[in-house]
C-alpha cells in the first residue's frame, strides 16, 4: 500500500475535492456577479469561513500546514491579516496553528509525530546559541531580540516540517504547493509588466522610465526571483523523474511559467540561482537521463537568450560593473566594508539584525545610502554574531554535505570507490526525489545567499527541512527492509 493510502483517511460520501472546488467556484461568481455594496462583507465572511476550515483542517490533519505554509509565504507583505497591535500574517497563522496541532499529536502520543534529532538540528541550535551570543554587546539589543524570536520560529518550522516531511504523500502535496504557490506568484509578476496594478509595483530597474521589476507581493523583487528559482528547480526535478510524457507535461507548463516570472523581476540573483540549480537537477539526474537533461538544457539557455539577449546577456555583465552600475557596486562595496565589520567585531558581533547600526562608519564612497541592510549572507553572520556565528554557518553547511554523503553511500549495491567522480554518476541513482528536491533548493539558495540576506527565508529552511527529512525516511525504509 502507498504512503498516500496509509498515512491518509478515507472520506466517505462525496468526494471532499470535488465538494471544496464546486463550494469555492459558487463564492467566486457571486462575489464577481453580486451587488457592489454587499462585496466586501461577502468577502470578510467567505474569508472567515475559509479560516474556520483551515483551523479545522490543521487540527484534524496537522501535515497540511507544510504546503499550506508554503503557499501562505509566496504572498509576504500581502499576505498579512491584521497590522494592530502586532502584524500577523497568513503563514504565520498557519504556522502557530500548525505548532499547536503537532503538540496536540505529541501530547496524544503519536510517535509519527515525534521529531528525530539530526546533524542539522544541531547546526540550527548553534545557530540559536550564537544569536544568543551576540546579545549581550550588540549596538541594538531591541532589534537582536526581534531577530532571535524571528530564529526561533525558523526552527520550529523546520522542526515541524522535517517531522512531516517524513511521509511521502506530505512531500508530494508540498512540492506540488510549492510549485503552483510559484506559478501563481509568477502569473501576478507577468500582469505588473504588463500594467496590472497588483501587489507591489514600486520597484523598478534604474530610474523612473525603466521597465518594471515584477515582485508580486514581495518587497524585493529578487526575493520573489529566488523562491521562482527554486520553484523551477523543483518542476524540473518532477519533469526529469516523471515516467511518461502526460506526467511531465504539467511540471513542464509549470516550470516554464516560473522560469518567465524569474526573468521579469530582472534579478541577476534570480538568474544565477536558477542557473546552479538546474546543473544540480542535471547532476542529480538518473544516470540515463543526463545526457538527455544536458541536451534539454542547452538547448533551453539558447532559447532564452536568443529571445532577448541584450536584456538577459545585459543583466550578467553589469554584475561587475561597478562604474556605471550603482546597485553592482554597493554589493561589492559592501563585501569589504562587511569584512572591516568583521575585524573590528569578530568575537561577538555587531548583533544580530543590528548590522546597519555599525555599516554607515564602514561604507564606501560609491555605494548606495539607502541600503544599509547585509547583503552576503555568509559574510554577515560572522558580523552579526561573531566567532559563533561563522562556526554556526559551518557546522549547518558539513551537516547538509554529510547528510547527502552519508545516504549517497548508504544505498546501492556497492560503496564509492573514486570519491567525488562516482558521487556525482551515481548519486541521482542512490537518491530519493525528496532529497533531490532539497538540495537543489538548498544549492539554489546558497549561491542567491552571495548577494541577499536569505537568514529568515522560510524556502531556504524548508529545503533544509526537506532533505532532513527524506533521509530519515528513507534510513527507516532500509531498516525496515534489513529486519524484514
């Protein structure tokens, strides 16, 4: 029996998708067809009904707050409920929903529900701990204490989703809310460029004449880029491993929408991250399909540029511009003040969230006033939290890479002889596609990580979570099979 079949239970009567689609196409007409004055009490009650069944929903089955998570944090700043007296958004409703339901689950005790400690837990509680640490001496203890709590919820989500992910039919229903939540997001970047006033339309390549950067609902456009990234990466991963053409057709539909939206939001951070993590999906590939992904791939590139080679070439090489490219230049700028930062504060830290406190005495003529927030993240965990931030950073980065290493070896008839050349033939043979799927979100956001401030990304987390989580499953179906 499938994980979907045994891990979900059965509903009797009418089929509760088909009840759910018909109830939610009858709200849409009639608000689209209703009297303009009874519009928007319509829309409060359907929301406060769509709310009652989603807290129903959570506590019935608590697995659906992943994708529900998932989808909820593609509308950021739109998704945000009340702003008094403490902003709350969707995804945080979910998340506390979801937190509260689990330890429902742990209290009742239900052992699927229990977390397993792992390598990585114990990269994210250095991480914690040295938050912790650069408490004391930082230049802004308020913002640090925001900044912590803010940590803390991070690593309950990946508590929460890691314990989840466990199951396949949750990794499925998350990749597949993962994966629409980006062409969704993308669907509403197209309409901004084209003239939709939706979401945010304020941000803007160069000055006021230059085209529109699509962003969605996000604040920075080359976050919404990131999150299309890896959404692409993972529609790619499901077209690579789909077993007939009308299964890759919609993954196919799907990656090409979001690969369209990250090229609206002219994010050079956008393009790069999408770029490392397709030659992951290629390296992760099953040996008899590389040939055919490389050859996909190229032939992909060439027809992206060949549609527009001024705009996508353009981006590239402005990423060293730094004479005429302002935004290129505060980056790189930035990178030796941030190592200043670091010789003058590498005990404990300018705190965390407090770095724009110290930078201003750092800044380098030439570089833009208005950003004064850490760009590379790698660089600026050091700055924020000292020495324990830069050992933090480093035991996370081991315990994903021996992660995969360890159940690279593990499975397959044989152990690898030749170290990294054999790793990369067969590790798309000896990997599940859950685990694929987080590392190619893991190495898609590290290299965006170089240029943006990914700390509190809940994407970047969830395919940390991801990989933890298949590779607990996966040892336990090799035990299993051992004692059988």
């Amino acid at each position: 029996m499938s994980a979907t079949k045994s891990d979900t239970p059965a509903l009797g009567g009418f089929d509760i998708r088909l009840v759910t689609a018909l109830l939610l196409a009858a709200v849409i007409v009639g608000l689209l067809l209703g009297d303009p004055g009874t519009r928007s009490g319509a829309l409060l009650a359907t929301l406060a009904l769509a709310g009652v069944g989603v807290v129903a929903l959570l506590l019935w089955k608590a697995e659906w707050s992943v994708p529900l998570m998932l989808v909820a944090a593609s509308f950021d700043l739109g998704g945000r409920i009340i702003s008094e007296p403490m902003p709350l958004t969707a995804y945080q409703a979910v998340l506390l929903i979801g937190l509260a339901s689990w330890a429902l689950r742990l209290l009742g005790g239900d052992e699927s529900a229990r977390p397993r400690f792992t390598l990585i837990d114990a990269g994210l509680l250095l991480l914690l701990g040295a938050a912790l640490w650069s408490l004391p001496f930082s230049l802004d203890k308020g913002d640090t204490v925001m900044a912590i709590a803010r940590l803390v919820f991070i690593y309950l989500f990946c508590q929460l989703t890691s314990t989840f992910l466990r199951k396949q039919w949750v990794v499925d229903a998350s990749m597949a809310g993962f994966v629409g939540a980006g062409v969704l997001q993308a669907l509403i970047a197209l309409a901004q460029v084209l003239g939709a006033s939706i979401g945010n339309t304020a941000v803007r390549v160069a000055g006021p004449t230059s085209p529109l950067r699509g962003s969605a609902f996000f604040e920075d456009p080359n976050y919404l880029a990131a999150m299309l990234a890896a959404a692409v990466v993972v529609a790619a991963i499901k077209v690579v491993h789909a077993r007939s053409l009308r299964q890759a057709i919609p993954w196919l539909a799907a990656a090409g929408v979001s690969a369209l939206g990250v090229y609206v939001t002219y994010s050079r951070t956008g393009l790069l991250a999408l770029a490392v993590g397709l030659v992951v999906v290629w390296a992760l590939a099953p040996s008899g399909r590389k040939r055919w992904v490389f050859l996909a791939g190229v032939l992909a590139a060439a027809g992206i540029v060949a549609a527009n080679p001024e705009a996508v070439i353009g981006r590239f090489t402005t990423l060293t511009d730094v004479d005429s490219d302002q935004s290129a230049a505060t980056r790189y700028y930035m990178i030796t003040s941030t190592l200043e930062i670091i010789r003058d504060h590498w005990a404990m830290g300018t705190g965390l969230g407090a770095f724009d406190m110290a930078y201003p005495a750092y800044r380098i003529a030439g570089s833009s006033f208005s950003v004064i927030r850490p760009h590379q993240l790698p660089l600026a965990m050091w700055a924020e939290m000292g020495i324990a931030g830069l050992v933090a950073e480093i035991t996370i980065t081991l315990a994903v890479l021996r992660t995969a290493w360890t159940s690279i070896r593990a499975q397959g008839s044989s152990a690898i002889p030749n170290g990294m050349v054999d790793l990369l033939a067969e590790a798309g043979d000896r990997l599940t596609l859950g685990q694929k799927a987080g590392l190619a979100i893991i190495a898609s956001y590290a290299v965006g990580s170089l240029f943006q401030y990914f700390l509190y990304i809940e994407y970047l987390w969830f395919g940390v979570a991801l990989l933890a989580g298949s590779t607990i499953a996966r040892a336990a179906l090799s035990s299993e099979v051992q004692d059988v």
